[in-house]
C-alpha cells in the first residue's frame, strides 16, 4: 500500500518502469510530478492552476510528468484500504478545502489503479506536443480527471470516463481511444515514471525546478501558490 504524509501532503512514488532516461535541459523548466488519482495533488489543484499561469507570465516552461502512484492496483477493497483512503480525503478537505464526495466507498469491489488515468494524461502530452500553451490544456485535463473522480465519484478506470473530457479540451476521441489501447503507449508511460526518479522527486505533488542544468528541489507536497512563489526568489 503507497503511504501519504497527511502533515506534507506527500505521497510516495512506485518503483514502476525501467527505461532510462536522459536529462539536458537547456531552458529554465519547472516540473510538476502528480497522478490524477493523487489525493494530494488534487488538493493542490487550484494552486497549480496559478503556479502553471505564474511559469507561462514569468517564461519558465511548465511540464507535467506522471509519477505513478498506485500503477496496477492490487490492494485488496477491504474495510482496512477504504479506511485509510477516506482518511486521507478528509485531511486533505480540511487543509485544502477540495471537494470530496464518498460514493467510491460504497461500491462492492474497486480497483485502486492509476495506471488508466496516468495513461490518458500521457496520451494527451503526446497529441498536444506541438501546442504552444506551456503545458495549461495538459493540467486542465489532468485536473478535470481529478474533478470526475474525487469531486464526482465517477471511475476513471473506465474508457468512456474520458469522452466528456476530450471533447471538452478538443482531443479527437479516435485517436485516444486508439492510444489508450495501445501496449506500446502504456510501454512509453513508462519513461515518465522514469523522468520522475531522474528528477529526483520524492513523492506527489513535487515541485522540480531545473535551470541550467541544476535541479532544485523546491516543493515536496502540499503548498499553496504563495508558498511557492516565495521559492523562486532563493
């Protein structure tokens, strides 16, 4: 079971993914580490917004990478696992006030498996690489799977959890529908697990702050916008 830190707000990263990869970055680029089924990131979400509107004013280019929280599921649906779940969702209410409704809870059988939502953010970097809007039309779809999920109840293991979305920020439902089922796409995923570990992030939601090639670590779970702000002046 992935642990959270209800005093940071930080959520342990997997150890999925095995691809290596390089890192030479010549630009000044923040980098946001999360999961859609992140508790915590969704707690967060809102300060991002500002944080993603911030690095575009000031032109640090934002990025989104998937750290994979729970890739594959596999923790049994008991009273144990909900439990701890709901937990967390009520601390993270109480600091951030983010909605949560519990029907989730209340389902006989659940498979607590980011990988579908990792995936779908995955897809949509993928077709919206040459999009010149420094990364916001990415966070605004990973933060609409967040909304459906933690503020609606609904599964977003499911494919058809995604059409509204896509249709919302003008993604070509054929072509995600194409990736999602691709193996290769879910083989590629895997190179963001990896970015995540080059990066050095700890757990979910991290800050990754890279200029010339030196990479800060500036947020480690939960902050507000004001917290980070404060951050880029050291």
């Amino acid at each position: 079971m992935q642990t959270c830190d209800s005093e940071t707000g930080l959520c342990s990263i997997a150890s999925v993914g095995s691809k290596d990869v390089s890192l030479d970055i010549k630009k000044v680029e923040l980098f946001y580490v999360g999961d859609p089924m992140c508790s915590w990131c969704w707690g967060m979400s809102e300060e991002l917004k500002k944080i993603q509107e911030f690095c575009t004013k000031e032109g640090i280019k934002f990025n989104v990478v998937l750290g994979g929280l729970r890739i594959g599921g596999g923790d049994a649906w008991n009273d144990e696992f909900k439990g701890f779940l709901k937990n967390e969702w009520q601390n993270v209410h109480k600091r951030t006030n983010q909605k949560f409704v519990y029907s989730l809870f209340d389902l006989k059988e659940f498979n607590y498996d980011t990988l579908p939502a990792c995936l779908s953010v995955y897809i949509v970097k993928k077709i919206l690489k040459d999009k010149d809007d420094n990364g916001s039309t990415v966070l605004g779809f990973f933060s609409k799977i967040q909304e459906k999920f933690y503020a609606k109840g609904l599964d977003p293991t499911k494919l058809d959890f995604y059409h509204d979305i896509c249709e919302e920020f003008d993604i070509d439902i054929d072509e995600f529908e194409k990736y999602f089922n691709s193996k290769e796409m879910k083989r590629e995923l895997e190179s963001d697990f990896a970015l995540a570990g080059k990066l050095g992030a700890r757990g979910m939601p991290s800050l990754i702050y890279v200029k010339e090639n030196k990479i800060i670590d500036m947020s480690s779970g939960y902050r507000t916008y004001n917290d980070v702000l404060k951050m880029f002046s050291i």
